[in-house]
C-alpha cells in the first residue's frame, strides 16, 4: 500500500504545481520582479517661445541699450534613451538611464541704440548686428515610476512620473566687428552650462512580441530644461519607438 501511496501523492502533487502554474495569477506573479531594458530613438520638440523669451532677457541684460531684437528657434529634431527598468508587479515598475533630448538653436538679429556725443548735431546712432546664434544640447540621467494597465498578454498601456537631471550646455557665435573685435550679445552667460532636476511625464503604449522581446511607443515631456538667466529655459518633448528585452 505504502508505495501506491507515494506514487498517488508525488501525482497529485505534479498536478497541482501544473493548475497552479496555468492559472492567471502564476501568469501574473511569473511576469513580477522581472528587468528590462529598453533601447529607443525618435523625434524632440522645443517649446519655442520659453526659450525665445528667457534668451532674449539674457541679451537686454549684456546689453542696456538693446533698442530691437527678432528671434527664433528649430531643433535638431533627434533623441534617444537607455534605460534599465524593474517591473515589481504588472502594475508597477521603476526604470532611468540616460537621455539624449537633441539640439536646438536659438538665432536673432538685434540693434543697439547709442545716444549721440553731440545733440542738436548728430542724431542717435543705431547700429544692427548680423544674427548671433546658440546651439544648445540638451541630455542627463533620468529615474520614473510607470504605472501600467494590461489590456491582453500582447497589449499594454502605461503612464510615467519622474524626474531628469537634465544638462544644457550652450556654444556660442556672434558678429565679429572691425578690427577682430567681438561683440557678445550674452554677456556673462555666454556659452553656459546648467544642470538641475526637471519634472518627466509621460505615456506610451507596449507590445511583447514573445517572452523576451517586446515594442514600445513612447511620448514624454521634460520641463523647464536649462536656467532662464544662463542657458535659457524651455520644456522638451521627446517621441520615441524603441525595443525592449527582459532578463
């Protein structure tokens, strides 16, 4: 009896281990406290105006005498991320890793007005420089909470809050003057760096392609990027698709 006995129980314990692994919740708990990584690259877009405004008041700043400006800015218009992620539960997980959110460039044409040395005689001298540039990069370390919503074992929606302590390092250019003398319209805040923590938001989509593979869409803004009285300050969108891989 006694070895009918062990046999019935080691079966009945194979069985057991089988349902529990087939239900939905071994599904779910095999999915919990999986990494990942995700490699993307896509597309940035600068708020303009932000950075159009607080570069401007770095210019009337060097220059009291500033009588017009007409600015602009373009981006680059390229980005990408790595980022290494922990996935506690299949609601939850924590990711970071560095962000490249491109280039942008900042140009203006601008006057200066200087009081005559003789009134009545000579009028007012205005004086109109040729556009001066700032090329700025913007990049650094992020850390995200992401919240996720399984709609099928393919299919899922996600939504992220974190924070970026994103780096914006500007380079320079202006009008040259006769003689090889430059006239910097930046003053004191001429090719800059700032470093400083901005808020992250974002939501996307994903697809598991199998087991270890998957796909993800991805659209994130990172504000107030750079210091308004140094580099300028603007927000950044960054729309990505990239791929992921558990381990």
């Amino acid at each position: 009896m006694k070895p009918h006995f062990v046999r019935f129980a080691r079966a009945a314990s194979v069985i057991s281990v089988f349902l529990w692994v087939s239900s939905p919740a071994a599904h779910a708990l095999e999915l919990a406290g999986s990494m990942y990584f995700v490699a993307a690259y896509g597309s940035t877009r600068v708020a303009d105006q932000p950075m159009i405004d607080s570069t401007d008041n770095i210019i009337r700043t060097a220059l009291p005498n500033l009588s017009q400006i007409d600015s602009g800015v373009s981006s680059a218009g390229h980005g990408y991320k790595l980022q290494l992620g922990y996935e506690f539960t299949p609601n939850f997980a924590v990711e970071g890793g560095f962000v490249d959110l491109g280039r942008l460039t900042y140009t203006t044409s601008y006057s200066t007005l200087t009081p005559s040395p003789w009134p009545g005689v000579l009028g007012d001298i205005t004086t109109t420089y040729e556009p001066a540039r700032r090329e700025a990069r913007g990049k650094g370390w992020n850390i995200a909470g992401v919240g996720i919503l399984p709609l099928d074992d393919e299919w899922s929606l996600f939504g992220k809050v974190g924070m970026m302590q994103a780096k914006l390092q500007t380079n320079d250019s202006y009008e040259r003057l006769p003689f090889n003398i430059k006239h910097n319209p930046f003053g004191a805040a001429r090719n800059s760096t700032a470093t400083k923590w901005s808020p992250n938001l974002g939501v996307g989509a994903s697809y598991r392609l199998n087991e270890t593979l998957g796909m993800r869409f991805e659209a994130e803004r990172f504000s107030k990027v750079g210091k308004a009285d140094t580099t300028g300050r603007t927000d950044i969108d960054l729309v990505t698709l990239g791929l992921s891989a558990r381990f």
